[in-house]
C-alpha cells in the first residue's frame, strides 16, 4: 500500500512539474485592491488545489457530518435498546417437517 502512494504522489509531482513548466506566462489577477503576480502553471495549479478543497468541503457538509450525526444517533438507541431486557421470542413450529 505504501509503494501506491509513493507512485500516485510522484504522478501527482511530476504532472505538476510539467504543467508548471510548460505554463509560465507570467499573468497578473486583479482581486478588487489586490494585485496577484504569478505565471500561469502556479494559477493552474492553485485552482485546482482551491476547487479540490472548496469541493471536499462541499461533500463533508452535505453528506457525510449528517450521515454521521444520523450513525451517532442510531449507535446510542442500539446502545439503548441492548441494555434493556429482551423477552425471548415464542418459537413457532417449522411448516416444513423434513421430508
């Protein structure tokens, strides 16, 4: 399992690299009063890190703190229902006799 990181974090590393490389025009982005020098293989690279944290962000929002809260809620009625006395169940008789 290890030997797959390193392979997906050295894929991630060198397409990095290419995209830093073979992008750099320098550009300049204007944010109101601010000014962001940069070429564009970093801007590339950024947007993509900001809309891959802005959409993880999404997910955990939306899906899976609720999902959790829903699990939470459901491990303490279990919790609750397996500490109170169960009645034993009246066993029925089998319709089928072996045959």
């Amino acid at each position: 399992m290890k030997t797959v990181r390193l392979v997906i974090l050295l894929a991630v590393l060198i397409g990095g690299l290419v995209i830093g490389s073979l992008n750099s025009q320098p550009i300049e982005i204007s944010l109101a009063f601010w000014v962001l020098k940069t070429t564009s293989g970093i801007a590339i690279i950024a947007s993509l890190l900001l809309g891959a944290l802005v959409g993880g962000g999404m997910v955990m929002a939306a899906l899976v703190v609720p999902m959790y809260t829903k699990l939470r809620r459901a491990n303490k009625a279990a919790a609750l229902t397996a500490s109170e006395p169960v009645a034993p169940a009246a066993q029925t008789p089998s319709p089928f006799d072996g045959r």
